[in-house]
C-alpha cells in the first residue's frame, strides 16, 4: 500500500471540490469539469513572483478547511426594497427564487433550469481558455455551483431591471 503525498495546491482543490460535492455540485458543464479538473494538475498554483498576483497573499488559502454550504440555506435579506424588478435570488450557491420567464426565445433564471429549458445555450460554457491557463478559474470551473441565465434574443426589451442577488 502506498501513500500519496499531495502538494498544498493539490490539497486545497480537493478539500475545494469536496466541499462542492458535499453540497450537490451540478453537472452542468461536465466535459468542462473533466478539462478544468485536469488542468489544475498543469497549471502552477499562482506566487507572489507571478506578476498578476505580486500583491496578492495566496498561500494563506492553502490553509483553510472548507465545510459544504447548509442543506437549508438561510432567508435571504430584501435587496433594494421597493426596485419593481424581476428578481433572482441565491444562497450559498443555490437558487432559491425568482421569475423565469419564456417568451420569444427569452429565459431569465437559474443555470440549472437551463439544462432543461434549452440546453443547447450552455455550449458556451464548453470551452473556456481563462480556465485552461489559470488556477482559480480551472479550480471554479471544476466545482461550478448554480447561477443566473439570462438569455435575451436580438430585440427583446424589458419593461423592469433584472436583479440576481447572490448572498
């Protein structure tokens, strides 16, 4: 039997990727997940001799335990009280309300709804060259969480903002 030693960097992804399967981790990208999952092995865990991370401490982060988010999440607090707009909540990574509206090809809600809405809008999130080149983007394209969609044909309009909330 052997025993694997993991780099620091190799350590945080995973306690990162753990977490995100603790917490239902959807599939929404899958062959993107395998690409960016593998990438995390290429590429370098970013240093302050990295230009674009000089003033940035991230070593710090190797250190941290992360705990999957709570199965029931806690309300969301009212934002921007009485702005009449269409209204996307999420919490702790997970959509918990808001309209979703299909009208002339037009869908505004949760990426997890797009899967079965109209799936063939998610190919752009197929490819993603900042995710092949950079370890935070390879580590969140690996763990995606849930988020907003808003889809918008060539002349649509609304009459009221659209507001996601993440909190």
């Amino acid at each position: 039997m052997s025993d694997v030693t993991l780099t620091p960097a190799e350590a945080l992804a995973e306690r990162v990727l753990d977490a995100a399967r603790a917490a239902g981790q959807l599939d929404l990208a899958p062959s993107r997940q395998n690409v960016a999952h593998a990438a995390l092995n290429d590429i370098a865990f970013p240093a302050t001799r990295d230009e674009r991370w000089k003033y940035t401490r991230v070593a710090r982060l190797q250190q941290l335990d992360f705990d999957a988010a709570p199965s029931t999440p806690a309300p969301a607090p009212d934002v921007l009280p009485g702005l009449d707009a269409h209204r996307f909540t999420f919490v702790d990574g997970r959509f918990v309300s808001g309209e979703i509206h299909h009208a002339d090809g037009t869908f505004i809600g949760p990426l997890s709804a797009v899967l079965s809405a109209c799936p063939e809008q998610l190919t752009a999130m197929e490819t993603d060259h900042f995710a092949d080149n950079e370890w935070f983007a390879a580590l969140q394209a690996a763990a995606p969480q849930d988020g907003g969609a808003v889809l918008i044909p060539d002349g649509a309009s609304f009459d009221r903002p659209i507001l996601l909330h993440h909190h």
